[in-house]
C-alpha cells in the first residue's frame, strides 16, 4: 500500500514544473505590480519621509485631479 502511495505522489509531483508560474499566479503578480505603481504615484510619504504602503484618504483629496485623468485615460498605467 505503501508503494502505491509513493508511485502515485510521484506521478502528481511528475506534472508539476517549477519555476513556472500558473495562469493565476501571473495574474496576481500582474495586480501586484499595478497596485505597487498606485501606491508609489499617490502614497505619500509622512513627516519621517517614510509611506505607509496605504493611500489614505486625504492623499486622494490631495490628488483627486491627477487620479481623475488617470482613470479616465484608457491608456492609463491604472
């Protein structure tokens, strides 16, 4: 029983390629680099020079007209 186990684990392990990432895991990895350049563009930085990673409120006041033409352009990084 074992060695059915091992040769069955081994046929699954058979059809998995590393280092290749799955259509879900670009796509996630798509979303991260999107949601990285937002956050750099409108994240700004505290009294110390330091972003929190969080665009809060008052930074999207702040820059509502830049982030207005940005949405609307349809070749816009957003």
């Amino acid at each position: 029983m074992f060695l059915d186990n091992y040769h069955e684990l081994l046929g699954i392990i058979k059809g998995i390629k590393a280092g290749e990432l799955g259509k879900v895991n670009q796509s996630f990895e798509g979303l991260k680099e999107k949601v990285n350049t937002l956050l750099n563009e409108y994240d700004q930085a505290d009294e110390n020079g330091e972003k929190n990673g969080e665009i809060d409120l008052e930074e999207l006041i702040a820059q509502r007209a830049e982030l207005a033409q940005s949405l609307d352009n349809k070749k816009s990084k957003l």
